[in-house]
C-alpha cells in the first residue's frame, strides 16, 4: 500500500507535552502560527515574543528565536526588535489582559506609530493563569474571581473592544476577528494569520488578529460548551470578520 | 546644541555629552520618555542617531522606552535610555527584566529632588534606588557616578563595555546640575576607555544556522531559579572584586577625608584644595562606582593605622554614607553632611562641618 504523509508536526513546533487545560484555545494558536511559519519559509528569520499569562512559556514549544516580555510591554520589545533588524519577522502573542488591560498604553502607541509587526491577541474574556479574573473582554454578566455576581457595566463597565479602537489609526493596516469555535473558524484564523505576516512581509504596517479562545476551566464549563459559548454568546459582542 | 570651538574642543551640557559619549561608544539605540532637568540628552539623540544610522523613539511612556531598551538589547544592540528621579522609579520592573535576562543596557538617570514629583532641582537622592537593585529580585546594576561634563563623556564607553561585558544594565547616576552644566570638553581622541566589541552568540537574530535563542528571566521548574540566581550572585561577586572605581586626593597625610560623588565631589574638591592652602591635612574620596562600592581604598586606608575622620557629602539625607560605614566596619568616626530637595551643600557648610 502507498502511504502519503498528509498531516504532521510543523518544524516550527517542539514535540513537547503541553501544559495547557483541556479544551485551552492556546494550543491550537500556536499550532497554526507554527504551520504559517514554515508555510511561509520565514522559520529562520522570525521572531516571537511570549507575553505574561498562560502563555507565558510559548518560546518552549515554538522552534524559533523568541523573547519573554514583561506584562503588557511586548509591543514594545518587539518595535525595538524590529527597528533594530528589519530583515526579521517579528509578532507578539498576547492575551486580553496583557494586550488590552496593563498594555493598552503600548497598543494603541505602537499600532498609532504603524510599525511593521504582528500581533496575535487571544481573547478569552477572562485572566487564566492568575485564576479567572475579570478581564477588560470580560462580558457583562460573565461570573469571575473578581466579578462574582457578574460583570456589572455600572461598576466594571463594558467589554473593551480594542480591534475596533485601532481602526481609527492611520498606522494601522489590517484588523480581523475569529474564533476557534469550529475547524472551519479555525482555517479562518490560520488564514488571517498568514495575513498578518504577508502584511509584515510586504512592509505594510501594524496588523492585529483577535481570535476568540475558550477557556473552559476559568469559564466553569465542559470543552464542548465552551465552544458553544463562544459561538453563541461571545461572537455576538464580538463579532466575527475583517475589522479593518 | 554643539557649538565648535578650536581643535576637538566643544561646549556642550552634561546632558548632551552623556549623549554624545553614548554615540562614541556605539550606542546605536535610543528611547526615552520627556523629562527634566535630563530633555537635552534626548533632543540630541533625535538629531544624532539618524546621523550614525542609529535608531531613536521618543516613547509613549517610561515604561514603553525601557522595555524597547531591553527588546533592542536583545536584538544585540548597544541601548540606552535616559530619565530621571520620578521616571527612573516608572522603569525599575523594566531594569529588573534586563538583569534577570542578562541583558546589556545603560540607563542615564539625572537625579532631581524628591521624594514624589519633588522639584527640578539636582539631588542625589536615589542612591539606594540606584546601587540597591531599585526593582524587585536580586539583581544589582554597574553605576558610575561622573564629576564632570568631560568625565560624562568619557565614561560612556565604559559604560557601555561593562553592560556587555557582564551582561548587566549599567546606570550613569548624575544629577540636574551635571546635566545642565555647559562645559568645554575635548571629544574622542583623550576618550579614556575605548569602546570594546564584544561577541553576542545569544542575541535575536533568527535562528538560521543554530538553534533558537531565548531570551527570559523566568524559571518555573523547582530548584531552577536558585541555581540561576546564584549564577547572578558570582557575577555580582566577580564585578566586585574587579570593577570597584574612584578618584584620591591627598589620602597619604589625610588626618580628616572627605567622600562625596558626582557633582558634590567638585564642591568637596574644592573644600579639600582650599584648607590645604592653610596647612589642613584633609584628603578625598570620590567614588566613580558607586555599585561596587569602592571598598578597598577604605580598607587600604583603614589599614594604616592613621587615626582619621571621615566627613560624607552628600546631596541627600545620608545614603551613600551607609555604604562608607560598612566599608570603614566601625573602625573610625564618619560623620555626614547633606542638604537635598533643592538645596546643596556649599563650600561655607562643609567647612564650617569641619570646625
């Protein structure tokens, strides 16, 4: 029999034990940068920073060069990263709270300045590696650790939705929201990664994906109705597609 | 602003020739966040970096501007960024990082009074901050303390060679008066330490023809932090042994020493110059690291057998003055002046101390 090899893992992935929950969209995430990578050949010139939160180890399980930042500054290791060597790709990979909580400053400052980078921003709606806080995606009426009888808009205000923020910005070239919902959401993302990055490639700016992530330990919920969740509830105050 | 004069000689402020001396050293780097008594050095920067192919960011905030030092660092550039007192405190978690991840970066403070918003006016009271590992964790930094608007020049490539030398943030400690000053200073050619190339096999560059690079400061697996930290701790000790820096004046006959930095070591040079004139045996101390501390000087004197006074100046309430008694371990009297939230020590003060 003719066997072809059809599926395996990327050469920008270690073959490592994850340490993620079951069911975390984080795993997935950094599966399809890993395959963008090396479908884009740039495995040798990328360079990725790891946030603080669950993600905070992604440098042991992509197989590139990668930088730690500290909580919310990743925008601004990597402007400086980028500035200093052009001929590299450089992306962020950060969650709700680092990106759009601590961070904001940098956000906002680095999309407004248009440099020539990526950033992949995971929205979970919660804070999971300190234990399920509020976060500023956080919906209203979501329970968490610091929200126990669900976000109140009078108290917490609302869900903060930095991508539409950044589509006032000149600097700013691409914008898109997915989800991991689904295998075909999922394609979508790989797609709008692999976007970002050509963005990169061809030189033409800031560009940002969101993907809605689950997160059914913080969310107190099975995998599968986690991603029920996001399909019915998340994606309706966040909804999907091209931002910018 | 540079105003030529004869030869290589050039009026310029302390700020502008820390600036410059960074240039020299091949800083190729810069981001900084507005503030005074230290705007010049980054108005230079704008100007000059873009002439050497350098690159400058004015940040959005301090916390921004150090943490692009620490990504432009491990890219494998010469960085720096400048601030000061209030600033300086915004990029400690910053310079924490640096330390932990073993990166090279110089950080400029020109100190102002505080504690607080504080004034605008010279101080030298972040010391502690500065030579006690201001941030979280135990780290410390290289600080220099220069005296002079030449000697601000000057030390940058030290600076700047140490940082990579050692993989560690280097801190230039002046303060509002050194920064403002306009002084003549001769450039490059009487540079005391020339800049150094060091090899950087750890930097980001991408991992072509090697494996990947990571560049952290974080340690999850038990026992791991420990043994990384003591790493630190033995380069801490190595630095120590080696690197200790400062100037002496009169120490053979010196029955009373003063010890001051920076800008009050002027005042106190001149306090020593002028009692001389009268037959006083007074001598001098002044510290060009004030991390490491220069203990040995203190031990060699102590050593002697000399019954001697010690008089610490300070533009504080009594910091660095610790560091003089641990050094001296009890062994003589050290007494202290200080004045700071605007005012500084004058010539008069110090000598009617010494009455």
């Amino acid at each position: 029999m003719n066997l072809k090899k059809i599926y395996s893992r990327p050469q920008s992935l270690r073959n490592v034990a994850t340490h993620y929950c079951p069911g975390c969209g984080h795993g997935t995430v950094h599966r399809i940068i890993a395959e963008v990578v090396d479908e884009l050949g740039i495995r040798e010139r990328v360079i990725g920073i790891a946030p603080v939160g669950c993600a905070v180890i992604a440098y042991d399980y992509w197989d590139f060069d990668c930088s730690e930042a500290a909580h919310g500054r990743a925008l601004a290791v990597a402007t400086a990263i980028k500035r200093v060597r052009p001929e590299n790709i450089v992306f962020t990979y950060q969650g709700d709270g680092d990106l759009a909580a601590i961070g904001t400053n940098e956000t906002i400052h680095t999309a407004n300045r248009g440099e020539n980078l990526t950033a992949i921003f995971i929205n979970n709606a919660i804070y999971g590696m300190t234990g399920g806080q509020m976060a500023p995606t956080t919906l209203l009426g979501q329970k968490t650790a610091t929200t126990p009888k669900g976000r109140d808009a009078k108290l917490q205000g609302w869900p903060l939705k930095i991508s539409e923020m950044l589509t006032q910005l000149p600097g700013v070239k691409y914008i898109e929201r997915t989800s991991l919902h689904s295998p075909q959401e999922i394609i979508k993302s790989k797609k709008a990664i692999k976007q970002a990055f050509v963005n990169q490639i061809e030189e033409s700016g800031f560009s940002l994906v969101e993907i809605l992530s689950p997160c059914p330990t913080y969310w107190g919920v099975s995998a599968k109705d986690a991603l029920g969740w996001i399909k019915d509830v998340m994606t309706k105050e966040f909804p999907l597609g091209r931002i910018k | 602003m540079r105003q030529k004069g004869s030869m290589n000689k050039v009026l310029m402020t302390g700020n502008e020739a820390i600036a410059e001396g960074a240039v020299q050293a091949g800083c190729r780097f810069y981001a900084g966040y507005p503030i005074t008594p230290q705007n010049e050095l980054p108005a230079y920067m704008a100007g000059r970096m873009p002439e050497v192919g350098g690159i400058f960011i004015q940040a959005e905030s301090e916390l921004a501007a150090i943490n692009m030092v620490f990504g432009a660092a491990a890219a494998g550039a010469r960085a720096m960024t400048s601030s000061s007192s209030p600033g300086i405190s915004l990029k400690q978690e910053g310079i924490s990082y640096i330390a932990g991840a073993e990166l090279p970066a110089v950080i400029v403070n020109v100190m102002r009074g505080g504690p607080g918003l504080g004034n605008i006016w010279p101080a030298q009271s972040d010391y502690f901050q500065a030579t006690r590992s201001g941030g979280h964790g135990d780290y410390h930094s290289i600080v220099l303390a220069p005296a002079s608007v030449q000697e601000a020049y000057d030390i940058m490539p030290l600076a700047f060679n140490l940082a990579d030398k050692y993989r560690t943030p280097a801190m230039i400690l002046g303060d509002g008066m050194l920064g403002q000053m306009m002084e003549p200073i001769v450039l490059s050619q009487k540079a005391k330490v020339k800049s150094q190339k060091y090899r950087k096999p750890w930097a980001l560059t991408g991992c072509k023809g090697r494996k990947p690079n990571i560049i952290k400061s974080f340690y999850m697996k038990e026992g791991d932090l420990e043994k990384f930290n003591l790493i630190l701790q033995k380069k801490y000790k190595t630095i120590q042994q080696r690197e200790q820096r400062w100037q002496d004046l009169f120490l053979d006959d010196a029955r009373i020493v003063l010890v001051a930095y920076g800008t009050m070591a002027r005042i106190a040079k001149a306090v020593v110059n002028k009692l001389r004139e009268k037959g006083k045996r007074v001598g001098l101390i002044r510290p060009i690291t004030l991390w490491p501390f220069p203990n040995s000087i203190f031990k060699r004197l102590a050593g002697k057998g000399r019954q001697i006074k010690f008089l610490v100046i300070e533009m504080s309430y009594g910091q660095m003055l610790e560091d003089v008694k641990l050094a001296l371990n009890c062994k003589f009297p050290v007494e202290f002046f200080g004045r700071s939230g605007g005012g500084i020590p004058t010539e008069g003060e110090i000598i009617k101390k010494l009455r």
